[in-house]
C-alpha cells in the first residue's frame, strides 16, 4: 500500500490531504508505487517544460490530477488493444482479466506490487458471454437506423482527445458565431457586419456569444451587471467582449409566443438589436430570437410504418445506489420491462460511474468489464430471448468505468461490451437514431441542469412571436428545453460551469458532434434529455421534450406510437412516470 510519507517524499511536503488521496488512489487503481506515478507525471508535463533550468514546474494540483489520469487510462486502453482476445468457456475457472481495467483488480489480496495471473471466481457467479452462439437477427419488429457504422466515422468518432489546440479551439468558436450570423441574415433578411465596440448614432444588429465579466461578478451564475457579449475575430475591431445592457422595454422578435421573454446563459450565440452610444457598453433595445429548427410535426408518416405500433422504454443511470453496488433499482426496473415487454428498451449512462465509491475504493471482486455484462448486457440478453423483435439501445456517459473515450462528445462502447449482439445497438453521446420513421435525438449529458443554474431569463414585450401549429408549452423548463433547439446544439453551454467540469470534459474542437440538426435542418420528433431536475414531458410544437429522471430515483419514461396515416406528431404518446408505475402509456 502506497504511504502518505512516500506521496509526500516524491511529489513534495505542500500537498494537500485531497492531492494524497488522489494519489495513493491512482498507485491503487494502476497498480503504480510512488516512484513510478511521479515518473508518469513528469512524463507527461515534459511538454510544458524548456532547455532552461529556471524554467518554473508545472504545480501539482487538481487539474494535474485529472491530466494524469487520462494519462494513465489511455496507456491502459492502448495495452488492452495491443493484448489478443481470447475466447474461453464459462466453465473455465481462471478467466485472464490482463486486458481489462483497472488494474488493482489483478492483485493477489495482501500484495500490492505483485499481480495475480488470474481472479478466481466460479463459474456461476461470473456468467459471461464470450462470445459463443451469438443470437441471429430474428424478424425485428422496428426498423433501427443508428449513426453511420463504417470503419472510418467510428474512428472519427473515438477521436483522440487532450490534444486541443488554443488556436484550434478559438477558430471553432468564432465559425460557430459566423454560422450563426448567417442563419439570423437569412431568416431575418438582413446583412450583419456591424461590432458592438463601434459607437453609432443609429440601431445596429449584432451577434456573438453570451459570455460572463468574471472580474465583476462573485458568482458563477449570469447577472445583468455581468453580461458580456464574445465576437468573432472577423468581425469585431479588435475588442471582442463588450458589456451590454439591456433596456427596461427590450422586445423579445421572433420568440415563443406566450413564453414572454428569452433566456441567456454562457455560450448562447444571440443577435441583438441597439447601438453603443460611448457609455462603454452596447445598449440592447430588441432581442432577435434564433429561427426554430423545421419539424416534421405536420409530415405524413413513412406508409410502411402507418400500421405499425411500437412502444419504447426509456432509462437513465445510475442504476445502483451510492452506497453499494448491488443494483437493487436496475433490478426493480428490469422485473417491470419483463413483464410489460415494451418493443424498445433505451438505456443511457452512467452503468458502472467511475466516481462511485466502491469503484473508486476497488471494493469489488471482477472487472469492470465483467460486472457489466453480469449486470447489465446477460439479463438484457435473457430479456431479448424471451422477446423476439425487440431491441435494446445503450448510450454511454463520459463517467462510465466500461468506456475508453471519457470525453464530450463521446465514442459508442466498444461492441466487445456486447459480444457483438446485433439485438443490443450501441450509439454515441449524443446520438440520433430513428425507430421506424420516428427521429430520436439522445445524450447523457445533464445539460438541463446546466443551463438552468446558469440561466438568466430577460422578461420583454413579444414582437411577431411564432404560432405554434399544436399545443405547446412556454414554462421555464418547457422555454430551457428550446435553447437546445434554437442553438441547433445538444450542449451549447460554454464553458462548462465550473462546478459540473468533473461531469463534462468538452472538447471544443469535436463539437460538430453535439449538433442538434438531423437530416438537414429538421429537429428531432423526440428529444430525450435525462437530468437531475424534476421529470417531465414537454411538446414544443413538433418536437416532445423528455427528462425520464435516473432508475435509482425508480423514474423512467414511456413513449407508445400509435398506428395511423395522421402526422408523425399526432402518433406519439409519451408520458414520465414512476417504475412501481410502469403501466400503459397516458395521452
């Protein structure tokens, strides 16, 4: 067991208690002594330093911590990869778990240097599926159609992270903010080429991203005092961040009607119309909100699925309590799909949290690899045998032990998790997919919560708000939902709220993956966005919002589509409910 004198001895005598625990953790974890994790970091801080001796070393602190773990995971996914698979029995008592992670969990108990050739465990309690007799496709009673599966976008897709670029990142934030210059030119009829920092006599539109004074503000949460506005470098005069203030009767152009103002949060791109009289801030008198995305509300559905009806059940992590790990809800809420057998089961992340404290403590018998499929990808099997037709989809979350790719966004699991079960569809975070001639668009990541702690709404008076074709909701929750649809993005929160960035590791330079928009401009019909905040159902006129909640609060959600020739819109029926609840599915 690595000491608290030897972490101090290697890494120096001004750490702190949660820097040591850290430490002796991560000699745990990757079965590492004191020496060798101190010859890791230098490793990997050689980049930051210079021939010259006075050169400063970078401080060991939290954001070093967090380096040197992805660090060290990426060697141990690397190693996994370079390791032949073997395929062995069930009845084989001894099952190499080399390739596996983490490490700590091939130590011999009561010696921590010298690792065991194998974990022990009988047969009938590990229950693994190695491949052998893979069921074939029987006659699917949906028709799935997830991202595209060739070689060259899922490599794209398990992009290699921690290698932004400063100059890479800020080039994607100013295309997004001239992307979204065109969309307002377009929808509004107007040419946009005017900077906040100008002093004008006359009214100016301009457009950039929300952002806040830092050195103004004593909380982490937006106020009006703190507003900023970001521009693109191509258009602004070399001032790229000016306060704005906004009047007492600022018009809110082109918003939900009903919903009597806008939010803002850090991030949102905005087109605002004022002008900067001198004062040293941009005076805002008209708000221009961003065109909604087209829906297919009022499209005829697909004629070969007019007669078919299909039911979907929707879940998210996680699935055991913090205090164990013998994931008493997962079990609860599978009894209730066996016995209600919806056509589709969605599972969203996190399965096994890498934050959770057994995991983190390594009070466990077998991998992570091989805890998941006892728990998870075995019963979900078992279920699908007793169903023909039915499909499960998993949509991994950036804190998943069982994921190589702990980045937003992230890479589907690696199909080994499930032996390559064409029943049990694996997608990425976010992800959209289609279930017969229904779009869904899906992510685990809590961006609900997210913009609403963050989130400063500006009440105004409505000017030609938008007349929606069905029945809509402009409640806050319902008014936090649109941001993710008007700014076409799954996260468009930046930067990730300090608070949350153990949750959120966003990569800048990928986030052409979180975008919103499917088959061209179209939204999707369902919007599946699990959160920590209160459940609901929302209709945004063509689009049906979703928080299912977590299975270890016993929530989840259920959608039934109906069969008719009548509007893709009309078809669905979607309600959030309890899963002691778990009954059929209310208009």
């Amino acid at each position: 067991m690595s000491s608290k004198e030897e972490i101090l001895d290697r890494f120096g005598d001004d750490l702190d208690e949660k820097l040591i625990e850290e430490c002796i953790n991560m000699c745990k974890i990757y079965e590492l002594s004191p020496e060798d994790l101190f010859y890791k970091w230098e490793a990997t801080t050689a980049n930051f330093y210079t021939p010259f001796k006075t050169q400063a070393r970078r401080p060991f602190d939290m954001d070093a911590v967090v380096t040197l773990k992805q660090s060290l995971q990426r060697e141990l996914t690397d190693k996994r990869k370079q390791v032949p698979k073997t395929k062995r029995l069930v009845g084989a008592h001894v099952m190499s778990t080399a390739n596996r992670m983490p490490n700590f969990l091939n130590r011999r108990p009561g010696n921590s240097s010298t690792p065991a050739r194998g974990v022990q465990m009988k047969s009938e309690d590990v229950e693994m599926d190695m491949g052998l007799g893979i069921p074939s496709v029987p006659d699917a009673k949906v028709v799935f159609k997830g991202p595209s599966d060739d070689a060259a976008t899922r490599k794209s897709r398990s992009y290699r992270y921690m290698f932004e670029k400063v100059l890479e990142r800020s080039e994607v934030l100013d295309t997004q903010i001239e992307n979204f210059r065109n969309l307002i030119e377009q929808h509004y009829g107007i040419e946009l080429n005017s900077d906040p920092a100008s002093i004008t006599d006359e009214e100016v539109v301009v457009v950039g991203r929300i952002t806040q004074d830092t050195e103004q503000s004593t909380s982490s949460k937006l106020d009006e005092s703190t507003l900023l506005i970001d521009t693109a470098r191509s258009m602004g005069s070399g001032k790229h961040m000016v306060p704005i203030r906004f009047d007492q009767s600022v018009k809110i152009r082109g918003g939900a009607k009903g919903s009597g103002g806008l939010g803002v949060f850090p991030g949102a791109l905005v087109a605002l119309k004022g002008k900067n009289g001198g004062g040293g801030w941009f005076s805002v008198t008209e708000f221009l909100a961003p065109p909604p995305l087209r829906t297919r509300s009022t499209a005829k559905s697909d004629p070969a699925s007019m007669d078919a009806s299909f039911s979907v059940c929707i879940c998210s992590g996680p699935y055991t309590s913090d205090s164990d790990l013998t994931f008493k809800p997962w079990k609860t809420l599978l009894s209730a799909i066996k016995s209600k057998k919806p056509t589709v089961v969605v599972l969203i992340g996190p399965f096994l949290d890498a934050t959770h404290k057994s995991l983190e403590a390594g009070a466990v018998d077998s991998t992570p690899l091989q805890l998941f499929q006892k728990q998870f990808i075995n019963p979900l099997k078992s279920m699908l045998d007793e169903s023909p037709g039915h499909i499960a989809i998993l949509v991994p979350n950036v804190r998943d032990l069982v994921s190589a790719h702990a980045v937003f966004p992230q890479a589907e699991f690696e199909t080994e998790v499930t032996n390559g079960d064409p029943r049990i569809h694996l997608v990425p975070n976010p992800a959209h997919f289609t279930i017969n001639d229904i779009k869904f668009g899906v992510t685990s990541a809590d961006v609900m919560y997210h913009m609403k702690t963050q989130e400063l709404t500006i009440q105004g008076v409505e000017v030609d708000p938008i007349v929606p074709q069905f029945s809509e909701d402009v409640d806050g929750m319902a008014n936090t939902c649109r941001h993710l649809l008007q700014q076409r993005s799954f996260y468009p929160v930046f930067p990730v709220p300090l608070e949350e960035s153990r949750d959120i590791n966003l990569d800048i330079t990928h986030s052409a993956g979180l975008t919103m928009v499917v088959d061209g401009e179209y939204a999707p019909d369902v919007l599946v966005v699990p959160s920590r905040l209160r459940q609901f159902v929302k209709n945004l006129d063509g689009t049906i919002a979703i928080n299912p909640s977590s299975c270890v609060k016993g929530a989840l959600a259920m959608i039934d589509v109906v069969p008719g020739n009548s509007s893709v819109r009309e078809r669905i029926r979607a309600k959030a409910d309890k899963i002691e609840n778990f009954s059929e599915v209310a208009t």
